[in-house]
C-alpha cells in the first residue's frame, strides 16, 4: 500500500489494472471540468461501468480524496504508458478552470509528498513527456492532453505547469530554474539551439526578409540590424548550437534531404517535440525551443517576404506556443556525440496489437524505437506516412511485429526499453 498520509477522505474505486508496470516517474494533474467536491469524484469512480479513475482528488476546499492506491495503474489518462508511470490527480476547477487558492496549495503539498515518498528529489516539467537527459531523481509533470484528444488540464491549469514544478521545489528544498527552463538572455550565455533561437527572436528583436537573409550574424544582431527568413535562422541556430558543421543557407524544399544527411531523424508530427528539434511543413520551418514553445521567423513588418532593413517588430521573429498540428514532420537531431559518425540508422518496429493485453486494445498500433520507446499511433495515415519515410530511406517499409496474450512481445521491447539504462532510456 503506498498512499499520502494528507488524504481525509478514502473510497477505493474498483476501476484500475491492478500493479502498475512500471515504477512511479510521473504525476499527471488533471483538471475535473468542474466544482466538485472529493465526495462526489468518489461517486463518479465507484461504478464499474463508468471505467475511470485516479489516485487522488483535490477539492476546492484543499481536502484530498484517495480513489486508486499508488501501486496500482488508475485509469485517468487514455494511456498505457501513461497511467502506468504516473500518479494521477483530479482537481476541482472553478467556472474558468482555475483552482481555489485551498486547492492549489494542497496540490503542491500533495506533488512533493508523492515525490519525497518515491524517492524523487526534482519536480521538472519540459512540455512533453520525453525523459532524456533526466536523472533517476527527476520526477517528470505530464498533461493528459499530450495522450488524448482532451483540453484537459483545462485552460487554467494547462498554463500553471512551471510554476507548479518551482513551488514544488522550493518545498523539496532545491534550487529552480535549473537548466531545463527557461533560455538565455543574451548571446554569450547560449548553450545550445534553443537559446540562439530564443535570443534571436526575442531578446535582439530580429527582422524578417527573404532578399536579405542571410543578415543573420552575433554583430548584426547586436546593433539591431539583423535579418533572416524561416529557414536561414533554423540554419544559424543549428549552426551556432554545435548541431551542424556547416551554415550553408538551405531552403524548406531541401530542408529535409539535407538535415537527414547531417544524421538527423525524420518523424512524423504526431511525436512530442523536444527541445532543439526543427519543425517543418511545405514552405515554413521552426525550431522546438522546450516547454511548449517554438521559435521562428515569420514574415516582414507589412506581413510581406521582404521588409526594409533597420524597421524590425516584434512580430517579425518571434517565440510562440507551439501547436497541435500544423507541421508536417519534425527533425531530431543526433546526440552531439553521434554527430561526427556516420548515421547508421534509426532501429524501429511497429508492434499490431492482436487481442486486448498489457493495457493494449485490439487492433491498436504502437510505433516503438531503440531511443525513445512507444508511441501510440492513432490514425492509420501515420502508419502510411512511416512506412513511405522508412521505404525512401531504407527501401523497405518498418519491421512489423505481431503482439498478443500468447506473445506479448510489447512487453519485451517495454523491458528492453526499460532496462537500457546505458542510453537514459527510461520511458
Ligand atoms: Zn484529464
């Protein structure tokens, strides 16, 4: 049994799978789409029927509700590799999907007793669910949207991710931001793509003209004078952030051959970005620059290709969040100690799922790689779209592998996966 000792209120729910699958790494808040107390969230999971649940409920008088014990895998997210990491939380929202200040404070309180008991030292939230570069003492904040069609947590809650990982912190008693948040405000203490993106568009205010792009340099952008298009910027950040060797001005139409030649991984949009990763569709690209933002050069002052030099707003370049849709593929670059080999690859299945098992419906897809394990698939064009990437890059569409009760091979690629430690592989 494993629960915090903050509950006033138990009503264990029969909806779970039982023992989770994988040990505890992430808490997923949840917002409830309403005012409801820690009572009523017991009702709404006590029928079998109704096949959902958490761990917890906050309400808005700050009391918490235990539905789900920790060790088993509640049903709140949609998501197998979700729920079976997390320790999920509903909180009550008032009319505009705001917490009471009762509620917020327990739900902090709550986050880092999860952490402190399961022996996490660090609450991070990075906008995806991605565990690279994170240390065993990292327990990662994820949000239900990211695994299903939902606006949960809600408009409020959604844009109070990083605040909620710094309060935790400061309770778990260290320092934040550390280098996971935030970008550089100035050239000289860029570390990677990201930051010269960010300072780029925000801090040096840079223009925007197709004629004049490569106007893109640390002086001009000093003196205010700098200009760059779409691409020549993605170009420089990459470029000055160590991820390619070279600054040869490319365009959005050969964008990808050259990328992929440089070691970069093409995949499909559906993935969850991470930092430093370039976004790309017909005519338009951007860099990915972490917690949920992207960065870009957009269009010149009259909206036009090319404006006058020296005339730069603040919408010309510029940060913004990133969208659920509208890009095409995204381009992962290579770990920067795999830079100078030559690519050899990148080792990936599709698993079709036969019967229901391991938390897996019949008929699903699930697209699994060496680096990055699973992610569901749910449209059948995204399978057509990695067999037809897969063809142009290898000849021959992704390896198929078929897992059912009888042979639940998802399971073995989970423990292989799972037990890669050497590559910081963890999801
Ligand atoms: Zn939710």
């Amino acid at each position: 049994m494993g629960y915090s000792s903050l509950v006033d209120y138990v009503r264990l729910s029969p909806n779970h799978s039982g023992e989770r699958r994988y040990p505890i790494t992430r808490i997923t808040p949840h917002y409830a789409g309403g005012n409801v107390s820690i009572e009523t969230l017991g009702d709404i999971f006590a029928p079998p029927e109704r096949q959902a649940s958490s761990q917890y409920g906050v309400g808005s008088d700050g009391r918490v509700g235990l539905y789900v014990d920790e060790d088993n895998r509640a049903w709140t997210s949609g998501s197998y590799d979700n729920d079976n990491r997390a320790v999920t939380i509903e909180c009550a929202n008032l009319e505009d999907g705001s917490l009471t200040d009762a509620a917020w404070e327990t739900l902090v309180e709550l986050c880092a007793d999860i952490c402190e008991r399961n022996g996490k030292t660090r609450l991070v939230y990075r906008g995806s669910a991605d565990y690279d570069g994170l240390a065993d003492g990292d327990m990662l904040l994820t949000k239900h949207k990211w695994f299903q069609a939902t606006d949960c947590p809600g408009p409020w809650l959604d844009t109070q991710f990083d605040r909620l990982a710094d309060e935790v912190n400061e309770r778990l008693g260290i320092p934040v931001p550390d280098e996971l948040h935030g970008w550089a405000k100035s050239l000289e203490e860029c570390r990677d793509a990201a930051d010269y993106a960010y300072c780029t568009c925000v801090v040096y205010s840079c223009g925007y003209s197709q004629d004049d792009r490569k106007n893109l340099t640390f002086d001009l952008l000093r003196r205010g004078e700098a200009e760059t298009d779409c691409s020549y910027g993605v170009n420089a950040w990459l470029y000055w952030g160590g991820l390619l060797d070279e600054l040869i001005g490319f365009w959005t139409a050969i964008e990808i051959d050259y990328l992929v030649s440089k070691g970069f991984t093409l995949l499909p949009a559906t993935v969850a970005p991470r930092r430093n990763d370039v976004l790309w569709r017909s005519g338009h690209t951007a860099l990915y620059i972490g917690d949920g933002m992207q960065a870009e050069a957009l269009w010149s002052e009259d909206h036009s290709f090319d404006g006058a030099p020296g005339d730069q707003t603040d919408g010309e370049t510029l940060v913004r969040e990133y969208p659920t849709g509208g890009w095409t593929y995204i381009l992962r670059p290579p770990a920067k100690e795999e830079i100078e080999e030559t690519g050899d690859g990148m080792l990936a299945c599709i698993v079709e799922i036969e019967d229901d098992h391991s938390g897996y419906k019949a008929g699903a897809r699930v697209l699994w790689t060496a680096e990055a394990g699973f992610e569901y698939i749910n449209h059948p064009d995204s399978i057509k779209l990695l067999d037809d990437m897969s063809t142009y890059y290898t000849g021959k569409p992704l390896f198929r592998v078929k897992s059912s009760t009888k042979g639940p091979w998802i399971e073995r690629l989970a423990q292989v996966t799972i037990n890669d430690k050497t590559k910081g592989v963890v999801r």
